[in-house]
C-alpha cells in the first residue's frame, strides 16, 4: 500500500511537466515569456528584458563565478558599478571547486549529485535575478575535457562507476589543447558516433542545469567555451536545450562561441548561417584584435549578419601582464564594441582580462553614465562623420540630427559633421565631456549650432564627449 501511494504521487508530481506544452498558458507562463531575456522588438540587434530594451556590460573574476566564495558581494559590486551581465562557465577545475556529481568512493557516480556544486549554481542564479543581472551560460567547459582537468573529470570513464572506456569510446588520457579535437567526448551526438551509453548521461547533465535555470527569465545559453569540434555537437545541444525547454513552456536564446580568432572563420558560419538553431552570435574571439582591425571586423560582422540579431561580447580580452593584450587594448576594446553597435561587453577574468577590478568598474560606471544620458538603442556606429581623424583616433556613435557620442582612446583631436544633409531644426549643441578614469563629468558647454565642429579632449587619456543637439 505504501509504494502504490508514493507511486501516485510521483505521477501527481511529474504529470504536469510532460504536459506541459498541451496545456493551456498561465498568467504567470505568459508573464514570464514577456519578461525573459530576449530580441528587442525594436530594434533586433539588442536584447531587451522584463520589457524594456537592455545593454549588457559586465566584468568578473571568474568565468564560473557560482564557484566563488564571496559570491554575493562580488555581484553586489558589479551592480553597483552599472555592471548586468556576466558569465557562467559549468566549470570545476580550480581549487575549491565543487564537482556536478556525487562521489561514492573513490569514483563518481553520475546518477548522483553533488548538493554542494548545485547548491552554489542555485544561489548564483537566485541572486542575479534577484539584482537583474543577466548571466550567460556556457554548457559545455571544453577546457575541463582535455589535459589535468580531463584527468579529474567525473565524465572520465576511469573516475566513474556508469561506464568503461570501451562501451563509450572515451579515452582515459587527453594530452592536446583542445583545438585537436582529440576526445571523443564531444563526438556523442547522433549526427557523429551516436555514442548513446554517454550521450545519456550529458543529456542528464543538461537536464539538471535546465532544472534549475527555466525557471527562470535572465538567462541566455552558450553551448561551448572556443570549441573547435563538429558543427553537429552545438546543433544538437542547442536544438535539445530549445526542445527541453518548449516541453516546459518555456522560450530561451541560444548560440555557440567558436575557436578561431578570425570571426569570418568557416566555423563561425555555423551560428551566422544557421538563425533557428542560434538566436545570437557571440563574436567574444574578435576580442584578440587590436586597434582600428578590432573595430574594423566586428563592423563587418555585424553589416553582413542576417538575419539581424544580437551580437554579443562575453569576453574582453587584455590585462598587463596576461597573454593576450595590455590593459589598454582591453578597455579600448570594451568601448568599441558598444560604439561598434554590439549587444554587449564584459571584461574577461584575470590574468586574461582585467575581470572587475578599480579600472574596470570605473569603466563600466562611465559606460553606464554614457548609455543613460542618451538613447543607444536608436544610434548607429558613424565614423563616417569623423574627419581629420587618425587611425584608432576616435569612435562615434549618433542618431544624426539629435546626439552624438565620440570616444577618445588616447586623447587626441577630431572633427564630426553634424549636417544630415537635411534642414535642421536645431539652434544650439550642449556639449558635455565625460571623464572615464574618474567616471564623472567634467564639464559641459552650449555652443550655437554650426554644421562641423572639433572636439579636442581635455587630457590624454580615455574621454568620451556627448553632443546633444536642440
């Protein structure tokens, strides 16, 4: 009698989420899909969340922040700074960290989760909600499969209990950098090796991810971190991820983030070619360009993207003293990408980026003093109204005829048209300069109107000048 009841409540509890996408919307289902992270209607190449258009910046000290032990207070800085935005790797290869499953042992089993790697993923999630930070899942930590980290992994057929490595393929040592695509892990999908004993085993993995996100509206999904495999495998974890989460009445953003540094790479083309699988691009390898050729290709990237959708940024790359650019390089690449039109930037972790330290907060405030005193979401990129401009010399963002933004890397001088061509209307312009190392104005000025003006800024250093036309 026992087990009959506890069997019918298991079907009382689980019955609705199989029929969940027969049955009718809830008020609370329609209110969610209307506030969940998505395409602004009006104008697609941004995001918009809880109704009302979005521009996501950010900076963290690490890529999976739910790991962290500080984690809400770091996130309350963020916030405090301007900062919405960050990144959420499903990793566990640092010290500290808290593997997904359950050991039993001295091996895992996958049948079993840990409470404390979950427990730390349902706070991180809880708690960006609640400070409407937005967070960008990366499924698949392609780093945590090869080398040390894959030597550790739960999913080693020699560290778990649910299968060998001959009835899954799988190799027990990976020596390359994963751009070799040397462990069959990442070849389980039916499309490749069909390789059902594992493949049921990750879908479980992402089920339990999923579990505790769609529940949620903030929450954008990456398939993988600078993956370099089949097209198939992002493919199929996307199209399962859209599946799983429509079973549950539930809409959600997808993309895949490639290797290549080179965005017009064959391997991009599998998210830019395919809109129905990937909803938005992240074009974060751009990121290891520099100068007037950073700026240069995410232009083009962003004119050639159709359909039209949002392009966004969830690693800045540069920090002195890392591998891939100087400070400088990276602060310069955040303001290009949001004069450049991109739906979003954040600073990469250190040493690899300047994560969200002094410099980067008083960056992302001064990006956020910028983007509230005027309206990005109907401005374009136009260095085309620059002149006497010198290579990486200035920026400029601008609805023609009504405000104009022009960021300055390194100081310098530059002229702008203000001339639309048409008759305008306005008498004066209102000229404010805003200092970005100290994130705070320093001074303003109303000139009378004239067709082109020059701007020189004050120091030689990061300024951003806002012109606002009456």
């Amino acid at each position: 009698m026992k087990n009959l009841c506890t069997l019918v409540l298991a079907l009382f509890i689980f019955a609705p989420l199989s029929s969940a996408a027969q049955e009718p919307e809830s008020e609370k289902d329609i209110q969610m899909d209307k506030n969940r992270i998505q395409i602004y209607s009006e104008n697609p190449r941004y995001w918009q969340y809880k109704g009302e258009p979005i521009l996501l910046i950010g900076g963290s000290v690490e890529d999976n922040l739910f790991q962290i032990p500080n984690l809400k207070t770091h996130l309350e800085l963020l916030k405090s700074v301007g900062g919405n935005y960050v990144r959420s790797t499903m990793s566990w290869v640092d010290e500290g960290d808290a593997p997904p499953f359950k050991k039993v042992g001295d091996r895992y089993d996958l049948n079993q989760w840990n409470d404390e790697f979950w427990n730390r993923f349902r706070n991180f999630i809880l708690w960006t909600h609640e400070m409407d930070i937005i967070v960008q899942i990366e499924v698949w930590a392609t780093f945590n499969y090869y080398r040390e980290p894959w030597d550790a992994n739960p999913f080693n057929p020699k560290n778990n209990n649910n299968y060998t490595a001959e009835e899954t393929g799988l190799p027990t040592v990976v020596k390359s950098h994963p751009v070799a695509t040397e462990n069959n892990f990442f070849w389980s999908v039916p499309k490749e090796r069909n390789q059902q004993v594992l493949l049921k085993y990750q879908e479980k993995f992402v089920d339990k991810l999923l579990s505790e996100t769609l529940q949620y509206e903030h929450v954008l999904y990456c398939m993988d971190n600078e993956t370099s495999v089949t097209p198939a495998w992002g493919e199929y974890w996307a199209k399962y991820i859209q599946k799983q989460a429509s079973a549950a009445g539930r809409t959600v953003e997808t993309t895949e983030m490639w290797d290549p540094w080179d965005i017009f790479h064959e391997k991009h083309k599998a998210t830019v070619d395919h809109p129905e699988t990937y909803s938005f691009c992240d074009i974060s390898q751009n990121n290891h360009q520099k100068g007037q050729t950073h700026w240069d290709n995410a232009q083009r990237f962003r004119t050639e993207l159709s359909p039209i959708r949002p392009t966004n940024n969830i690693k800045i790359y540069g920090a002195d003293g890392g591998r891939f650019g100087s400070t400088q390089d990276g602060l310069e690449r955040f303001w290009r990408n949001i004069f450049g039109g991109l739906a979003s930037a954040r600073f990469h972790r250190p040493d690899s980026g300047i994560g969200l330290n002094e410099t980067a907060q008083a960056h992302i405030k001064s990006m956020r003093i910028l983007t509230d005193s005027m309206d990005i979401f109907t401005c374009e990129p136009h260095n085309d109204l620059l002149s006497n401009r010198g290579e990486n010399g200035a920026y400029a963002f601008a609805n023609p005829g009504r405000e104009y933004g022009v960021y300055f890397p390194n100081g310098g001088s530059v002229d702008i048209n203000l001339s639309t061509g048409e008759k305008i209307d306005a008498k004066t312009a209102t000229i404010k300069w805003l200092d970005i190392g100290k994130s705070e104005w320093a001074g303003d000025a109303e000139i009378s109107f004239s067709d082109s003006i020059t701007l020189s800024a004050p120091t030689e250093d990061h300024w951003v000048v806002l012109i606002q036309l009456k």
